[in-house]
C-alpha cells in the first residue's frame, strides 16, 4: 500500500447540508470518521468564519449531521 492510499483512498466527496462547504469524508468504521478541510471548506463555515483553521480545531456540528445523515442513507458507507 502506497501513502496516498492512506492520505487518500476512500475520501468522498460531501457538502453540508447547513452552509454548502464541501470537504472529503472517510467512513473507517461506525465510530470512527475522518474529515479532510480545505481552506475554502474552512472559509465558507459558519461555525469557523473568522477563525484560523488548525488540527485542534473541533468538529462543525452541522457537518456532523450531514456526515451522518449521508452514512444512515448509504451515501457514506464504513470501511
């Protein structure tokens, strides 16, 4: 397995449903998601506008009803 298999491989594609940003989104597994932000993604939040994007940074929850909405739906699927 190469490293843009594990920096890249199973990333989709989804926008939220509350502001349009749109990130790339892994499913590993029930519990555990992974989110790939853009700057753009960052800018176009309403939870982080005006805010300096950084890995410490906490989850938008309105993105997080989207990411689960999308995997109920089968859009997102674990694995």
């Amino acid at each position: 397995m190469t490293a843009d298999f594990y920096l890249e491989g199973g990333l989709a594609p989804l926008a939220c449903e509350h502001c349009g940003a749109r990130v790339r989104v892994k499913k590993a597994s029930a519990m555990q998601t992974s989110v790939q932000w853009t700057r753009a993604a960052v800018s176009e939040c309403a939870e982080f506008t005006g805010g300096q994007p950084n890995a410490l940074v906490a989850t938008c929850v309105k993105l997080r009803d989207s990411i689960e909405r999308a995997a109920r739906c089968g859009e997102l699927r674990a694995g």
